[in-house]
C-alpha cells in the first residue's frame, strides 16, 4: 500500500503531521437546506429597505420591518404557522409600481332611521371577522361609524377605513396600491350563526379599481448566488409570471443548479381559473386554485408553501396530500367545487383544496402548470410537485457528495481498480460510489429497483479532460393517490 504524502519529500526537519478529514464524517443521507421566500408589499412603516432579501424568525422582527398590516406581515404569519421547526423564512419587499392605484370598496348601511332590533353587525376583511354591537337607539350612520372606528382599530387588517360624504357608508381602501388589493374578500355573513339585525341590510362591493402592477425583475436580481427551494410570489401577471418562469427555468439547468420551485394562488370562477392555468406551462410553478373562500391569496400561498417545503425537508416524496392548512377559511356551504370541477383543475395545472365540513382547507393534491412539451404534445412528465422535490434533492445530494468526499482525487481511465490509499478516480469506482448513492436511497423509500438501475448506469472516464461522466437512470418511488377495489360478490353457498 501506498499512502499519500502529507508533507513534500523534500521537508527534512523533524516533525510530525496530523490531519483531520471530515469529508467522510456524515454517513448516509443529508438534509437539504431548504428555504422559503415570501415576495409581497411593506408599508411605509417598516424599516426594511425595499428590493432586499432579510430573514425574518419572530414576528416582532416581521412587523418592524414590514409594518402591522402589511402583505408581507400577513404573508409571514400564515407561512409560520403552517411551517416546521427549522425551516427558515426570507422575505423580499418589492416596490409597488410608482402610479399604483389602491383598490376600494364602499359599504353602505341601509334603511335609514333607528335599527329595529338589537344585535350584532360583521364584516369579514379577508376572512378576519370585524364585529361591533348595535342597538334600537343606532341609525345607519351610526352603524357605520361604528364600524370604521372597529376596522381602524384593528391594525392588522389589510384595509384602512373612513366615512364619505354619506354618513351611512363606510369606505375600506388596501393599505397598498396595485391589483392583487381587489383580491381582498369581503363579505358579512360567513359562517350559519352569523346573523345581522333584521331588517338591517348590510351591501358589501367586492375590492376593486386596484391597478398598476410591480415589477419583480429586482428580485432577480436580488437572487443571484442565493437559493430558495419554495418561493411565495403573489404577482400573477402575465408580465410577472414570464419574468420569473425564466429564471426558475435557468436555475434548474446543468450550469446552474440553483433550483426552487414557485407557488401562488389564483381565486375564481372554473372558467376564469382554467383560463388562467392554459397560458401557463411552467414545471416549476405550483398555484392554488380556490374560489369564493375568505383567505387572501397571498395567505393561502404562504401557508402552503410553508406546509409543502416542511414536508419535503423530512421526505421529498411524500405526496403533500391531506395537509391541513393552519388558519385557512375556505368557500362556505354549497360553494366549493364538485368532483369534476376539482378533476378539471387538476388536469388544467391547478391545485384545489380539499374542504371540509367546517370550512377549513387540505392540500389534495400538488400538480405543477406544466402540461404540454414544447411542441405542444401532451405530457405529464413534469406535472407532479412531489417528482419534482425528489428529483431536486436527488441532484443536490449526488453533486455535494463529489463535492464533498471526491475533490482533490487524480483520475486514470486505465487503471482497473483504485490504489489503496491513493485518491484516484476510475471508471469502477464511479460505478461504485453511484450503486452507493443509490442504495442510500433506496433505503430511504426515494428511489427502486436496483438490478435495472446496475443496467442502465454508464460510466465513463475522460482523462485528458479530466472528466468523469455519469449517465443514470433513477427509478424513483411515487405517490399512492387513488385505490381501486373491485369485489365479486357471492351471495349464499359455495
């Protein structure tokens, strides 16, 4: 045997070496750092600089730097309530467009004169429940008093409100400008026990006139040599989704390998929904698709990106299925979608929620946009989420593993087998450290069949160039979604 040499032959002083190695310290199959990134507006209270990615661990940190009230304040709440321990959490406040328009809503209280009866008046801002007590001895106008003062008191919500020229009125106008403000719920009644005074109507306009989008080319920008596997981005324009559908597609080539993946969420009819989803193709976008719930958009996304990143750090092949989403109040009663439509999303690229009798949300199944091949044939290759984890994680551990354990190696094409104690790269032992790996994860229920894996795998040698190349073929382990039984039924003797 022949050890390598730790000082020059030519160093003659006395002396004694020792080295230590940690490259072959952690046996076995290493966590991936994985990250979430939450892209959203600040308000002029927050301390942070805009277009600049910050951690943000308490939710102390996340008002003082985002404002109480703000997108990303909420967005940072939902994520963390529905994220593991140890999963960290940036986030990136990225400017409203500079002629932005908030979006508004007029609520009016009607009839005029004294409430017939006593009881209690609602409103749900995004799905936060606003409420403030009434009496025989109130009017309309002091209805709606009460109800301004009620939603400015409380600072979280995502709308600020003040009186008109109508007494009776109550305007709620988004604490930030831009389209994604429409997307605020509002609504009186939600749940069956919520009932207004009689005879007292409440009309309650959707958010609009929101308009001028951002711009998220500085996120890009902000992004270079950082990596989040899972990033919350709210913006669903065409303009936006092309911007960051180009990036993601850079980061997952070969130079690059920076990959992450995109989830947002879109609320509507069927229609409309599918529509959305048929411009979009992309393997590294996940979206949401729900309509008529309460939970802003950008909330829902949150939660589910935190649900799904913490379930891939403890396996990246489970199926992210049955995942109650902390906080989430979906459609009421009657107002989700059937099966079909639920069908119809799935097949579109869209990830409905599963929901339950109390109007809270399951993930049900995580499908990516991705749909047809670049020539337009049908395919569903890229089309499931967890395929893509497993194949992120699979790639990262392979090249952080030569990294790690094989930097520094000579390489020989002719040499059959390594010499003990000289770190030589050969074709055999590529072969070896692949079988390896792939045992390793086999093990841990990612990957399959080993005999067609040794089939299928290549190696080769390149030593002028000082290359080893590596074609394999991972038979990777998939998801358990639907059960077939059929049963043959024999009444009486046999």
């Amino acid at each position: 045997m022949s050890l390598p040499n730790l000082l020059s032959l030519s160093f003659l002083v006395p002396f004694v070496a020792a080295k230590n190695d940690f490259s072959r310290a952690i046996r076995g199959l290493r966590g991936m750092q994985r990250r979430l990134l939450l892209v959203g507006h600040k308000l002029a209270a927050g301390g942070v600089a805009l277009n600049t990615l910050v951690t943000v661990t308490t939710e102390a940190d996340a008002i003082a730097l985002f404002g109480e009230g703000s997108m990303l304040v909420a967005m940072w709440r939902d994520a963390k309530a529905n994220a593991d321990l140890g999963l960290p959490i940036d986030c990136f406040a990225i400017a409203p467009n500079g002629s932005a328009v908030a979006a508004t809503s007029i609520i009016a209280i009607t009839p005029p004169g004294n409430l017939a009866m006593s009881g209690e008046v609602m409103l749900y801002v995004g799905g936060e429940r606003v409420s403030v007590g009434v009496t025989t001895a109130d009017t309309a106008n002091t209805v709606a008093t009460k109800l301004i003062n009620a939603v400015n008191a409380n600072v979280a919500l995502p709308v600020t409100a003040a009186a008109t020229a109508n007494l009776y009125e109550c305007k709620l106008t988004a604490r930030w400008g831009g389209p994604t403000g429409n997307d605020i719920d509002l609504r009186t009644t939600y749940y069956t026990d919520d009932r207004l005074p009689n005879s007292l109507i409440v009309t309650v306009p959707a958010m609009s006139g929101g308009a001028a989008l951002p711009d998220v080319t500085p996120l890009i920008a902000a992004m270079n040599l950082y990596r989040a596997t899972e990033i919350v981005c709210p913006f669903t324009d065409s303009t936006n989704m092309a911007i960051l559908e180009t990036e993601l597609a850079a980061r997952w080539l070969a130079n690059n390998m920076q990959d992450g993946t995109v989830i947002n969420a879109i609320r509507g009819t069927e229609a409309a929904n599918t529509t959305w989803l048929s411009t979009r193709n992309s393997p590294h976008v996940h979206t949401i698709t729900t309509t008529k719930d309460c939970t802003n958009p950008w909330e829902l996304a949150a939660s589910a990106g935190a649900a799904i990143e913490s379930l891939a750090a403890i396996d990246p092949a489970m199926p992210a299925t049955g995942i109650k989403l902390a906080g989430y109040k979906g459609p009421s009663q009657g107002n989700h979608w059937t099966i079909d439509q639920l069908n119809n999303m799935l097949v579109a690229g869209g990830c409905p929620l599963q929901i339950a009798p109390d109007y809270s949300g399951t993930l049900l199944r995580m499908v990516t946009n991705y749909k047809k091949t670049t020539s337009g044939a049908a395919d569903r290759s890229m089309a499931e989420l967890a395929w893509i984890k497993t194949m992120s994680y699979y790639r990262w551990f392979h090249v952080t593993e030569f990294q790690t354990k094989y930097q520094g190696f000579k390489i020989a094409q002719y040499i059959t087998d390594p010499i003990p104690g000289q770190k030589i790269m050969t074709k055999q032992l590529g072969e070896e450290i692949m079988i390896g790996l792939y045992k390793l994860f086999m093990d841990a229920g990612l990957c399959q069949n080993m005999d067609y894996y040794r089939k299928t795998l290549v190696v080769e040698v390149d030593g002028p160039n000082g290359k080893l190349k590596v074609q394999d073929e991972p038979v990777i382990v998939t998801q358990h979604y639907q059960t077939e039984i059929s049963s043959f039924v024999v009444a009486g003797q046999v």
